[in-house]
C-alpha cells in the first residue's frame, strides 16, 4: 500500500482566535482528531511558538482534502508545504493527530530537538520535524502519557 505525506509549517493567526491558545488548540485537536479518524488520516501537530508544523499521512486525496482545509483554516496563516512523499508505511500509524508542544519540552535530548525548531522556525526541515515528532511520541509512549486532553 502507498500513503502519501505531505508536511507543511503555519504561522499562527492570534487575531482570528476567539479563546485563549490553549483553548483554541484543545478545540482544533478534537475536531481534527475527529476528521482524521473518518478520513483515514494520521500524523502528528506540533506547535512552536507561534508556528504550527504538521505531518498528514495517509490516501492522497485525503490528505490533499484535509490539508485544503488547514488552508482555508483563518488561524493558520503563511502555509508554506515542506515536503510531499509517497511511502510504503506511516510514521505514525496508530494516531489520528499526535501533539506535542515544543515549550512543554524540557528534557535535554528533547529540548535539543526543539530549541532549533522554535529559535528559527524557518530554517525547519522535514528531517528536523520527523525527529522531533518520533521523539516526543517515543517518549510519551514510554512515559505513559496520555495525549493532550480533548475538548469540545
């Protein structure tokens, strides 16, 4: 089976916010846990600073469709594409959206990973993000954490 990746960056959009951040991303995590699970979309959301960097994998078209949709999203502002691949397998096969906010890291290996990611979120690669993301899901997995809580 072939999946499609495609990871992209975003500036946050504070002005067309109506809840404070922590609000706002506990709202959006649950409607697009939400539609990733219909669509058959997995990946991963991490927030650094006030930059969203994001992982879709799964049927082109869906990943295609829901991205379309992060455009159209006023809170999400610049969306610049990263990287778009074609895979034999996800990255991470068992979420719908994996979380992680790279100020909530700090952990040495962890911390390393992110500092560069929210220092100069520009220069951010797709390798820099696949090794922050796998990271930080290796670590809460081992932790035994549960993913940021979801609110309607």
């Amino acid at each position: 089976m072939t999946i499609t990746r495609l990871s992209y960056r975003s500036r946050i959009n504070f002005s067309e916010m109506t809840l404070s951040l922590d609000e706002e991303v506990d709202r959006l995590l649950a409607v697009a846990r939400r539609n990733n699970a219909r669509d058959g979309v997995t990946g991963a959301l991490l927030l650094a600073g006030n930059t969203f960097f994001q992982i879709l994998e799964g049927d082109g078209d869906a990943v295609e469709s829901t991205y379309s949709r992060i455009v159209d999203d006023a809170r999400h502002g610049g969306c610049l594409v990263l990287d778009r691949r074609r895979d034999t397998s996800r990255l991470l096969p068992d979420l719908p959206l994996f979380f992680a906010d790279a100020l909530d890291s700090h952990e040495g290996v962890l911390s390393s990973l992110y500092i560069p990611i929210c220092q100069a979120p520009d220069l951010a690669s797709y390798d820099d993000l696949v090794s922050a993301i796998i990271f930080s899901a290796a670590r809460q997995v081992r932790q035994d954490r549960q993913p940021r809580a979801l609110s309607a």
